[in-house]
C-alpha cells in the first residue's frame, strides 16, 4: 500500500496533475470504467469541475466518498487509486464526529478504508500550503502520521526529502524531488508572486515590496484602490477585445463592511451563488463571473483562478501599524486558531489571478493603514480609465 504526498505551492497545478492521472487511467477512455477517482472537499471546485466536464463519475466529493465507504460502512470503492485534492485539509476527528457521527479523523477513515480493500490500494494526496480556511482542517499533514501509526498494515510513503522527517510512522519513505512542485502556473511566469503574499501577510512589507518590483518585471500586475467603480472600469477595458478572459469580485466571508460598498459577500447572497456558471458561462451570461454581480468567497474560489480578479478588502483583517490583526472572536467560536484562518483566507483571495489582480480597499478611515500597508507592500495605485 503506498500513499503519495507532496507539498506545492498555490497554482503549481497540483488540481490539473491529479485530474490527468484519474483520467487517464480510465479503460479505453471511458470515464465510467475508472480505476481511479480524483476527489475534493472542495465543493465548489467540484461543482466547477463536472460543470466544465459534464461528468459525474471520476469528480467527486470527498465528504460524499467517506459517507459511502468510511466510518462504519463495510463497502468498499471499485476504484483502488484514490487521488485526494488539498489532503492537508481533512477533518479532524472532533469535526467528523460532529459531521457524520464517527469519532476518526478523515485520513484514518481513509487509511482504514484501503486496508479492508481485497488486494492493494494507492492514494495520492495533493498537500498545498497555507490553504486551511475551514473548521476542522486547522490539524494539517501531521494527522496523516498519526493515522499511518494506527494502522495494521504497513504504509510506503513516496515524498519529497522536506517533509520525510513528518511520516515518523511510515513502514518505508523513499523521498523524490519532483514531488514538489514549487512553481506557480497560475501567475505565468511570476514565481515571486506566492512569496510575496507569503511575506506581505507576514508583515514584513519591505520584503513584500521587492518582490513586488520582480512581479511587475515577470508581466505580473498588482494595483490597490479605494473606487470599486474604478477597478470595474479597469478590467472591463483591459479585456473589452479578449472574450475568453475572466475577472470578478472576489472577498473574504467575513468582512462586515463590504455590502455597503456593493459587494454583497453576505451568507444568504454568496450561498446561492451557481459556481459552475459563474466561471465557465460565456462572459456575456448574466451569471458569469464577469458580470460583476455575484461574488465569491474564499471557499468559492479556493482551487479556482481567474485571469484578474478584484479582491475586495474588507475590516476583517487589518493593518495595525506593525502587524495584521483580525477581530476577536465570541466564546463560541470553534476555531482552534481563527486568526490564522483569516491570514490564509486572504492568502487563498490574493493567490487566484493569473495576470495580476486589484485590491479594493473601502474608503473608511479604519480601513486607512490597510490601504497604506498594501502600498508599502509595493502594490501600486490604480490609474484611473480615461473616458
């Protein structure tokens, strides 16, 4: 039994490897005889997905997938690769206990599922970095080691040498440097533009502004403005004679001061948001993204990219002259680290453009030294459309 795991930056088509491989170990083709299912906790990437390929069968969530075979179920799946999308994401096992009843983690449900498999069983788990946004995924890669160590059977690990020292427990680990892939594809050639919202959300905006210089040079674009107006304008000129680029509203689930600007990131607006449409309708379809009516959220575009979004800053996550700082949480809240979930919101928002992107920063005197922050981060001012 062997499980494959490596880590990769955002954008280095982690989604597009693992889409090929369960494709093209179809029989003859035929999706339907698949020896492999590519599934995500994604759900919006996987609404996109059957979207796009008008398939059901080798897309498929992977909550669906555990409810089907895991827990205390006794069936097992047909296919025997399984090829998991953002792995470091799985449930903790507090979260699946309160989600579907059973107290285990979701790689030991997985774990566990392939050794009750009649011969043998091969998972790929795509890792990326800094993309746990939801409740429960705060645990990371390291539950997967504590899985492996409560296994019966022994697990052959394949990894990169950077993350070996992890899988303590592994029967075996045989480490592989192509395993990683560390370039972006989604911002072209701008490999510096991951390290800088690495370093910006790190504060450390000097370092952020170097980088910055480089993405400029590497044809990668990075404005800030507070006119939403302003940013519509710009990315309807930018594209007016290129129909099949796309650009949309993009923002944080949990900013409060962005409806009365217009971006309605509100629950009951963004749920009913029709993700499969909105990034693949014609751009002349009410319903496409480049319509500038819906938005979407971080956990709508996460695993997703448009070609330049607007990313609407909002007040949960501000500059505070040395730090960013997102506000206090009530008593109820379940997060374990909620600050570090509004960090990696941001980062998922800033990581979705593949030739550049614009921050929206609302015109509000709070919202001030986050707008000035991002400039000292080498972001530039927006220049204005001509009329």
């Amino acid at each position: 039994m062997c499980t494959l795991i490596p880590p990769f930056t955002p954008g280095s088509g982690k989604t597009l490897v693992g889409l090929r491989f369960a494709y093209e170990t179809s029989i003859d083709g035929d999706t339907s005889k698949n020896h492999a299912v590519f599934l995500s906790g994604n759900g919006p990437l996987v609404k996109v997905l059957q979207h796009a390929l008008n398939d059901k069968i080798f897309v498929q969530d992977v909550h669906g997938f555990l409810r089907q075979y895991g827990g205390s179920m006794t069936k097992t799946p047909s296919e025997h690769m399984w090829i998991y999308d953002e792995a470091q994401r799985a449930w903790d096992k507090d979260h699946v206990q309160e989600k579907r009843g059973a107290p285990i983690s979701e790689p030991e449900d997985f774990l566990s599922i392939g050794e009750r498999m009649d011969s043998w069983t091969f998972m790929i788990a795509l890792i990326g970095e800094g993309q746990e946004i939801h409740l429960g995924e705060e645990a990371g890669i390291i539950q997967w080691n504590e899985a492996i160590a409560k296994m019966k059977e022994s697990w052959t690990i394949h990894c990169p040498e950077k993350i070996k020292p992890v899988f303590s427990s592994a029967g075996s680990i045989k480490t592989n440097t192509f395993l990683d892939l560390s370039a972006s594809l989604r911002s072209h050639i701008a490999e510096d533009v991951t390290t800088w919202i690495h370093s910006l959300l790190r504060g450390d905006l000097d370092t952020s502004h170097h980088l910055a210089d480089k993405m400029y040079l590497q044809g990668f674009d990075g404005y800030v403005t507070r006119d939403i107006n302003d940013a519509v304008s710009y990315v309807r000129a930018r594209y007016r004679s290129e129909l099949d680029k796309r650009f949309g509203f993009l923002a944080s689930s949990k900013a409060k001061n962005l409806p009365k600007h217009g971006i309605h990131n509100e629950y009951n607006y963004t749920q009913n948001l029709r993700v499969g449409p909105w990034y693949n309708d014609p751009s002349t379809s009410k319903y496409s993204c480049c319509a500038l009516r819906d938005v979407a959220t971080e956990f709508a575009c996460q695993g997703l990219e448009l070609d330049f979004p607007i990313v609407c800053w909002g007040d949960d996550l501000r500059w505070n002259g040395g730090s960013w700082r997102s506000p206090q949480t009530t008593s109820r809240a379940k997060a374990k680290d909620p600050h570090k979930l509004r960090l990696n919101s941001y980062r998922v928002l800033l990581s979705r453009g593949r030739d550049g992107f614009i921050v929206f920063v609302p015109d509000e005197a709070n919202m001030t030294s986050t707008y000035n922050a991002l400039i000292q981060a080498g972001l530039r001012v927006l220049p204005v459309q001509s009329t």
